[in-house]
C-alpha cells in the first residue's frame, strides 16, 4: 500500500499507518519523518510541521553546497593536482564532479526506493530545462555574447543523446545493468572527446599561429564555474593573507593552532559583510565546525598545503568514525564483532593509535610527505557527508509530496532542482558579468552532462547491485512525458536556433528562453493539478 494513502485516512489513524506501512519506512536518512509528523505533531499542528520541514529543507540545501563548495571540491582540486592531470582531464572528471555533487548524490539517494525514483526523474530532467533556459537566457541577458561553435555544438549534441535515450529507458519503463553501465560509457566518450577536440585546436592554433602558446579557447571554456571561483577566491584570500601579515615573527602554541584551525567566522571580513551574509554565517557556524572537526582538507594552493598538525591527527579518528556511522545511516557501524564489540569502538581504536603515531612523528611547520593522502580522506568523508544530507532531502521531498499530495516529479523539478542549481546559476551570472560568457555557458552544459549521465548511471547501477534485479522506472503519470518533452524541445531550439543566428546569444534569445521556462512550469503546474489533461 501507498504512503500518500495517509492523507485519506482519519487523524487517529494515521500514527499506526505509517508505523506498519513499508512504504512509509525508508531505510535512508536518520529522521524517520512520516513517524514524526503523523505521531509527535498534533493534527492541528500539521500545517506548522510543513513550515518547519521547508526551512529545514533549506538548511539542508544550505548545508550540501557548503560541504561541496569548501570540503569536496578542494580535496578533488589537490587529487587531480597530486595526478598532474591537464586542465582538460580535471575539468571534465574531477571538477565536474565537485560541480554536480549536490545533483548526482540526490539522484543516487533518490534511486535507492522505487517510490522517490521520481524525484531524480524530475530533479534531473527539471535541472536540465532550467539550466539551458534560465542560466543560459539570464547570461545571455547580462552580456550577449558569440558562443565557440564547436564546444557549444559537441556539448548540445551530447546531451541530447543522454536525454533521449533516458527518454527510452522511461518508455521502456526499467533499466538493465548493461543501460546503467552505457550511461557511465556515453560520459566516458564524452571526455575523451573534449580532450582529443582540445589536442587538436591547440594542435591547429599552434601551426598557424606559429607560436608556443597552446592554452587554447576550448581548455579555458570547459572549466566548471566553481573553478574560477576557487581561482578568484585564491586571488583574493592571498591579498588579504598579505596584508594581515604580522610584522614580527610569531610563533603559535599547538593549541592556538587548533583553535584558529576549527573557527569559522574570519573577523577580518566578519565586519565588511552585509547584514544577511552574518545571519547565513551565524547558521552555518555550528554545521562548519563539525565538517572542520571531520573533514581535512588539503589546499595545493597554500605553501603548506593547509597542513595544520593537530587538527589533521584529530582527522584520523573523526574521519573513519564519520564514514562508519553515515554509511547506510550507520547499519554497519552499529554491528557487533563476535557479538559483543561494536564496529565503530573498533574504528576509534585504530583511529587513536594511528592519530598518535602522526602527532609525535610529525611537527607544526612541515607538511609530512604522506600528507597527500589526507586528500583522499577528505574526499572520502565529504562524500559521504554529502550523501547523507543528499538522503535527508529526499526523505524530506518524499514527505512533503504525501502530505501536499503532489507527485514526486513535481516536487523534483521544483524543489530539488531549484535547489541544487541555484547556486551554479548566480556564480554562472556573476562569471558572466565579468566578462567570462562563454566559460559560464560552457559550465552550464558540461555540468548537466555530468549530472544526467552519473546521476542516472550510477544511481541506477548501485541499486541494481543491491537487488539484483532490474531497476522499474514507471513515469508518475502525464508530467513526466510533459518534464522530457520540454527538454528535449529546449535542446532541439537551442541546436537549431543558436546556429541560425550565427551562434551569438542575443538579449532576445535570452528573453525568449527565460519565457520557455515560465510556460513550460505553467503547463507542469496545470498538468499536475489536472487542469490540462492529455
């Protein structure tokens, strides 16, 4: 039986019914949510749980790009460096991956229950349409530009076949193992094309021009937006490390260095910051001490590469004990050894031993030559950071659309999609608007490529893993056809239309898209509410 059947039911019984009820039990995330709302809030109080679940939503969206912009996507920046990877490699595997993090581990959790399948359905197909539409028509709003014709045409062409072919799979309605491995394929061939595209402009670029320099338009296009960002940021931080730069030498006690290590509010900009920036700083100040305390992060920037000697042996034991007990919401850390051990006393054992061989062998100024390693931990950790809060929005989504009965796939390209793309969207507009267009629209293509290929891809391969079955892709009804019609119209627009004005992005293609968008969520909403009907 359904979990939205809760809705029909009198309010005495609705605490009993989702306690018994399998599909109101979901094995992922920490908070049981149908159980708290039908069981600990009143029934007069249900419209008071909705508000407070919207506001938790938003912190936990708060939360996701925090850990990716700061803990995931660093420790990505220092693996692809450690791997001398070219600009072309890390912007299309490494980057990418930071960059879709929120996306690809929402569509993962959301794959792992049939009944929140849909939720990445819509969050995946309803982020594409916003991207393609919004992001792109607001740069091009901002600064009207001339896209590079090559990448713009090879990034269109490759999502169009990621869309329709999870147009097929959804006509099918469920997806074999060999489907789920072709997705990870498709982005595979994606890759190598960039890079062989690049080798060969640079090749071009080089015997015409006669000269040595191979940067290439393409290599600087396809680096994701959070990478300027981080290079922006480098800039900044640098300056402003300079100029606080004591005068006399100083020396720091270990427990100084701790404690500057693990504070998260900078003073020296806590004064310049807007009212609003101190209120989200204030929010994220308990959330950024614990990722602190649990996730290390190396900087490759830094001449030190953030080496902070105390925190970094605290890291060996918050780090494993973080992983054990956020992996499949702890089952596993929970477990017993011969009956009478847990799993994770076992962790903390090793995690201490291992932490005090690195604190006596090591020293406050140097880096030790493994240091690279902890690179990989924080990638490790964040990761399933990020999952587990990536869990508890879909835990929270699924909620919401029982209690408001709207179906999963509206929830996912509202709610979920807004959410996870956002945040790439201001930075897109903020990139453009300092004369960057092409790299922001190139960000945006080449992120969404990412995001549908792994989030479909993976999610589907690791549910399949788990089962041993098929995974069953039934569309929630019209919206779903409505959700892949509007994208693939939106692609086919953008392959013909863009070419046809000679590939430049005026401000009334960008008015024209940012009106696509708006008519498609009105036939969504409609079709949803059955007003339209097909």
């Amino acid at each position: 039986m359904r979990c939205d059947v809760v809705m029909n039911l009198s309010a005495s019984q609705r605490c009993e019914f989702v306690k018994n009820t399998p599909d109101c039990a979901s094995d992922e995330g920490f908070i049981k949510y149908p159980v708290v709302t039908f069981c600990l809030f009143p029934p007069n109080l249900l419209p008071l749980a909705i508000t407070l679940y919207v506001l938790w939503l938003f912190v936990l969206f708060l939360v996701l790009g925090l850990i990716a912009s700061d803990f995931f996507c660093p420790n990505l920046s220092a693996i692809s460096s450690t791997l001398r990877l070219t600009h072309n490699v890390a912007g299309v595997t490494f980057l990418a991956l930071g960059n879709g993090a929120p996306d690809v581990f929402s569509a993962m959790a959301a794959f792992s229950h049939p009944q929140t399948a849909g939720l990445a359905i819509g969050a995946l197909f309803g982020a594409g349409i916003f991207v393609t539409t919004v992001v792109a028509g607001s740069i091009a709003l901002v600064k009207p530009f001339t896209v590079a014709s090559r990448p713009f045409l090879r990034d269109v062409i490759f999502y169009m076949a990621a869309v329709f072919w999870t147009f097929f799979i959804l006509y099918k309605g469920h997806i074999s193992m060999g489907e789920a491995v072709g997705y990870l394929g498709l982005y595979i061939a994606y890759v190598l094309t960039v890079i062989v595209s690049a080798y060969v402009y640079n090749r071009q670029k080089h015997q015409l021009n006669g000269s040595a320099q191979t940067s290439g338009r393409e290599q600087g296009e396809i680096l994701p937006s959070d990478s300027y960002r981080e290079i922006q940021s480098a800039s900044i931080q640098a300056h402003d490390d300079g100029e606080y730069e004591p005068l006399l030498p100083y020396t720091q006690s270990t427990a100084q260095i701790f404690l500057n290590a693990i504070n998260p509010v900078d003073s020296r900009t806590w004064r310049r910051q807007h009212w609003s920036a101190k209120v989200l700083t204030v929010i994220k100040v308990p959330v950024e001490v614990l990722l602190l305390l649990t996730v290390p992060v190396v900087d490759a920037d830094k001449e030190d590469h953030n080496w902070n000697r105390p925190l970094n042996s605290l890291h060996i034991i918050t780090g494993p004990l973080v992983c054990v007990l956020t992996f499949q919401s702890g089952t596993y850390g929970l477990l017993l050894i011969e009956g009478e051990v847990p799993v994770w006393v076992l962790v903390l054992c090793i995690g201490v031993f291992l932490s005090g061989i690195v604190f006596f062998t090591t020293t406050n100024e140097r880096p030790p030559r493994f240091h690279f390693l902890y690179s990989l931990l924080g990638f490790v950790v964040s990761a399933l950071w990020i999952s587990t809060v990536a869990s508890e929005i879909v835990s929270v989504l699924h909620l919401l659309g029982v209690v408001l009965s709207l179906s999963n796939t509206v929830l996912g390209l509202t709610l979920l999609a807004w959410g996870n793309s956002i945040g790439d969207c201001f930075a897109d507009i903020t990139i453009a608007r300092q004369g960057y267009p092409r790299m922001a629209i190139s960000a945006c293509f080449g992120g969404i490529i990412f995001n549908m290929l792994f989030g479909v891809g993976l999610g589907c391969l690791l549910q399949i893993f788990q089962t041993n079955n098929i995974v069953m892709l039934e569309p929630e009804g019209m919206l779903c056809w409505v959700l892949s019609a509007a994208l693939g119209l939106s692609l086919v627009l953008s392959f013909t239309l863009v070419p046809l004005q000679c590939f430049h992005m005026s401000r009334v293609y960008g008015i024209f898209l940012l009106i696509f968008y708006i008519v498609f969520l009105l036939v969504a909403l409609l079709t949803e509410f059955r007003v339209i009907q097909f």
